[in-house]
C-alpha cells in the first residue's frame, strides 16, 4: 500500500512561511530549508565533520542522537555527569 501526499508530516515540512520572500525566479521557502539551515549552522558552531552528509529527517529517527544534537550548546556530556 502507497502512502497518500495528505500526512501531516509532509504538510509541516513543506510549509512555506507568508513572511519570507524570496528573489523572483527561485522557488518559496519551506519550513525545511530554515530547520535545515539553522542544523547545519548548530553542527557547524559543535565542529561536527559530517554536517552536509546528514540530513535532519535522518537523524531525527533517532532519538538519542536526536535529543543530543538539540542539546543546548553550553551543556556537554561532562558537565552533566559532575552533577
């Protein structure tokens, strides 16, 4: 059985905001493209190598990479174990 285009999960991730223009010529932006752009730049400020070779959906699958990915940047895991 195929599954239809109509789940939420499609429709949240090609949302395209009202707020965002973008130049003439090049297609709107989508939900995607700003969480893709702010994972890439949260791995990038971690200096993790792999960055443009995971994409989010990927590791979102996950769930405890997913919860570390998202972890704010000033914890890490030695701090949270002298606790």
């Amino acid at each position: 059985m195929r599954l239809n285009d109509h789940r939420w999960t499609t429709a949240v991730s090609d949302w395209t905001p009202r707020d965002v223009k973008r130049t003439a010529g090049r297609p709107p932006t989508r939900w995607s493209d700003f969480f893709t752009k702010s994972f890439k730049e949260r791995y990038n400020a971690l200096r993790v190598p792999r960055t443009d070779r995971i994409h989010w959906t990927t590791l979102a699958r996950e769930r405890d990479k997913w919860k570390d990915c998202w972890r704010p940047l000033g914890t890490s895991e030695d701090q949270r174990e002298s606790r």
